[in-house]
C-alpha cells in the first residue's frame, strides 16, 4: 500500500492526524482517496447518462420527423388520387348526360316529319274550307306536339328576317330582297322547320335567304 505524507497545510489543517499512527493515516487517506475516486466515478456515470439520454432524445426527434413525412406524402397522395376521383366522376356524368341527350334527339327526330305535317296540314287550312271541328283536332295534336318538344327542351328554328346562320340553316335559294330595308343573307322565307335542344341542333331548317 503507498504510503502518503500529509503536507504542512493538511498538518495545520487536521492537527489531529498528526497524533496518528501511520496505518491510521494511511487508512484515512485510502478513505479519501476511495471518496474522491467514486465521486468521479458517480460525475462521469452522470456525464455518460446525460449524454445517453441526449441521444435517445436525438433519435426520438428523428423518428418522429421521419413519421411527419411519412404522414405528410400519404396525406398529398390520398389529396391526389380524391381529385383524381372527383374528375372521373365528372366526366361519367358529363359522358352519361351527353349519352342521354343523343338518345332523346334520336328518338324525336322520328317525330319531327310528323309534326311538320301537321303544321303544313294547319297553314294550308287557313285559306280553305276545312271543316272547324277536323281543324280543332289538328291544331289538338299539334299543340300536343309541341308540349312534348318543350318538355324535351326542343326549339323550332322557323324565324324570318333573321340573318343567315349556317349553324342553324340551309340555305336552297337566293332570291331579291323583297324590299330596300332587307339586307343581303337574310332568311326571307322557312320551307321547312329546323329544330335544335339547347346547342346541338337536331335538323337544319331549309330556307331561302336574300340576295
């Protein structure tokens, strides 16, 4: 066992230790020695402690950062894919709808000759001698007619002194103006009906424009 000599200060200090025996100082010694080395000890542990815990507070932080992102590309992607959706769902509404529209101006337009007929049949009763009660029954059926076009959404093209339009028409002739105020490509007279629902138009009216 190393044997330590106490210092003139640890002697004015610890006046007692002076009346000691050697093993006793030396035991008091090893005593200190042994506190100071488990204080050390005790500080370095604390030291290795703190920084252990710093870094599990390190990675803890790390995982939950690497979560925030995890959570934010499923968020962005469930964001995409909902959008994704809703314009799909759109689009087989606006096909659905357009599916249906063509469908329903198929079927009128078998329709349509019929009611025309029944119209030449009524404009060529005003200048003859037609029984009232036969011409009441046309204008009966026509009428009938012309409450199923409206509820279809069908609109006659039949208008004079429009201008031309060939979105809307067909022009068969070209005649002179009937007077001065007419200007030229201005449908002057309807041969046939044209019919149109909303913007699609099912049949060209037939007419003659001005010259």
């Amino acid at each position: 066992m190393a044997l330590y000599l106490l210092s003139d200060n640890q002697k004015s200090e610890h006046p007692s230790i002076i009346s000691m025996s050697k093993k006793e100082q030396e035991e008091i010694l090893e005593n200190s020695e042994n506190e100071v080395f488990e204080q050390d000890q005790k500080t370095n542990n604390e030291a290795e402690s703190a920084e252990t815990s710093n870094e599990g507070k390190d990675e803890k932080d790390l995982r939950i950062e690497e979560l925030e992102n995890e959570l934010s590309v499923a968020r962005d992607s469930m964001l995409r894919k909902a959008a994704e959706l809703e314009n799909v769902r759109k689009r087989v509404q606006k096909e659905r709808f357009q599916l249906r529209e063509q469908v329903k101006a198929e079927a009128m337009q078998d329709f349509l000759p019929l009611n025309d007929d029944l119209l030449r049949t009524l404009d060529a009763s005003k200048d003859s001698a037609v029984d009232e009660n036969f011409l009441a029954g046309i204008e009966m059926v026509s009428n009938k007619f012309d409450e199923i076009l409206s509820k279809h959404g069908i609109e006659r093209i039949d208008k004079i002194g429009v201008p031309f339009d060939v979105n809307l028409h067909d022009a068969l002739l070209r005649q002179p103006a009937p007077d001065d105020k007419t200007p030229s490509d201005t449908v002057i007279q309807v041969l046939e009906r044209g019919y149109r629902m909303g913007e699609k138009v099912i049949k060209h009216a037939k007419v003659i424009v001005s010259q």
